[in-house]
C-alpha cells in the first residue's frame, strides 16, 4: 500500500463532503427511496459504461470476481435504500448521524474479511462511537426507526468498504464501480418490483418531477460515478478503516448544509449534538494515537527491542 499524500488527504475529504450532500440531494427529489435508488445506478452504470467504452479501459474480469462485484452491488443498493429512507423517516442530520457508525462496523468486520485480528484502539473507539449514539437515541427517541436504518445503512458502507480494499488489487477503480453500479441497479429493481406487488409503491409515482432530473444527474454522475470511482481508487493508499473513520465527518459537512438548505427544519437537541460530537470525537483522536503508537514501534525496533503488548 503506498504512502497517502497531503493531496490524497484533502482528495479524500472532498469526497466526504460530497456525500454528505447527497442526503440533501434525497430530501430535493420526489420519487421514494428505492426509485432514486434505481435511476441513481441506471445513469451511474451507463455513464460509466459509455466512459468506458471511449476510453477501451473496459478490463477482463474473471467470472467468479464477476459474480462478486455484482453481489457487492446488492449490498450498495440496499445500503442506499436505507441511507434515502432513513432521511426521510428522521431526517437528514439524524441520517448522517447514524452514518458515522462506520468504524465501529468496520473495526468489528474487517478483521472476519482479512483475518486479522481485532485491535484494542479500534474497538475502544468503537465503545465511544456507541456512547455517542447513546446520547442520540436518548434525546432524539421519536427519530429512533430513522436512526436505526441509519446505523444498518453504515453496517452495509462498511462491509461493501472492506470487500472494495480487497478488489482494488487487482482492477481499477472505474471497472470495480462500473460491475458494481450494474448490480446496484439489477437488484434495485428487484427491490421496485416487489414494492410495488406489495402496493408500497405506485406506478403514477416513478416518474420524477422535471427539476428532479438536474438532481438525480448531479447524484448519479457527481457524487457517484466521479465520488464513488475516486474513493476506491484511494482505498490503494488508505485502509478500509481509515476511509470509514474519515467518512464519519459526513456528519459535520452534512448538517453545516442541511442548515443551509432547510434552516430550523433540520435544529436538534442539544442531547443529538453532544452524541455527535462523541463520535467525531473518536474520528479525530484515532489517527493521533495510531500515528503515536508507530512511532513508539519504530523507536522501540530501533533499539533493537520488541514489544508485544500493542492491541
């Protein structure tokens, strides 16, 4: 894995701030969650097949890594699905608050993907991410259903994060994105299908409003095909941790703009922003004590000393 650059760094939270716009893009369009869904991978996967296409970059993909990519696309509808609705349940500082949860799934999970084994720091830091959804369920009980969409919609970000670290490997960026998005918008169908044979859904109401196609471009090709391509591409340098423990700050980004786009519409307690601030609490102290922890190391080997009681 190659050494993240300050630009890597400042790459990384442009994207963050990206998604957290699309919580605001769900709130704009007026179609339900899992019709967004499928227009957003629609375009996504077209736009990215056509790119493709001019550019001859389309590379070979074994058939079982194939079937992998679009079963990992399942997952990413699902985790959108959820991220949409809970939006719309709660609303969307809730959703994104529930979205920082990431590191905490991603600390308990990636060692089951990787086999390696669970570190201490990951999981304290994970116990004071769950302090901080504490605080928010306490004082924000009537957005709970919304928030625990929120929190599963995480536990998919990060499984779909962690397989993405492996992939990365051995394809590029706009391949894995492009297989994956295909398999978002199959199963999103799916997903249609069975909420309208469940009545759930109308079929008066899957079209989008005309000012909601500026909308779903700007989600489908900006904060998809550009944001989504460049964030694997990234996983090159940064761990599957350390993406999920940056994407935690979609919370601050996120409701900084919802407060400019609905005003008091999205004010909270002040329970909701002690628990957020817990959370990003945790995001920020990590890299500090992972970068004093390898410091240690390294000065301890080159002492000639090793030790053994690092988590």
């Amino acid at each position: 894995m190659n050494r993240p650059t300050t630009t890597d760094y400042l790459h990384l939270h442009f994207l963050v701030l990206i998604w957290g716009f699309t919580a605001i893009l769900g709130l704009l369009i007026s179609v339900s969650a899992v019709t967004l869904v499928v227009y957003r991978t629609l375009l996504a996967a077209v736009g990215l097949g056509v790119l493709l296409f001019l550019q001859k970059k389309m590379g070979a993909v074994s058939s079982a890594d194939r079937f992998k990519l679009l079963a990992t696309g399942a997952v990413i509808a699902l985790h959108w699905t959820l991220f949409f609705g809970a939006a719309r349940v709660a609303n969307a500082s809730v959703c994104l608050a529930g979205m920082a949860t990431g590191s905490l799934w991603t600390s308990l999970l990636e060692p089951l993907f990787i086999r390696r084994r669970l570190k201490l720091l990951e999981i304290v830091l994970g116990v004071v991410v769950m302090a901080g959804l504490y605080l928010i369920f306490r004082f924000e009980i009537d957005r709970a259903l919304g928030l625990s969409m929120a929190v599963f919609s995480a536990m998919l970000a990060s499984i779909f994060t962690i397989i993405n670290s492996q992939f990365t490997r051995r394809y590029s960026a706009m391949t894995i994105t492009f297989y994956e998005m295909s398999g978002a918008c199959g199963s999103s169908l799916l997903f249609l299908g069975l909420y309208l044979a469940l009545g759930l859904e109308k079929p008066s109401a899957l079209w989008p409003q005309p000012t909601d196609w500026l909308w779903i471009s700007i989600l489908a090709f900006v904060c998809t095909v550009y944001a989504y391509s460049a964030a694997v591409w990234l996983m090159r340098k940064f761990s599957a941790f350390m993406v999920n423990l940056t994407v935690n700050l979609e919370p601050v980004y996120g409701i900084m703009l919802a407060w400019l786009f609905f005003g008091d519409r999205e004010r909270m307690t002040g329970g909701f922003y002690a628990g957020t601030l817990i959370i990003l609490v945790a995001v920020l102290v990590y890299p500090v004590l992972t970068r004093s922890k390898t410091a240690a190391t390294s000065t301890e080997i080159s002492r000639g000393t090793t030790r053994t009681d690092y988590p």
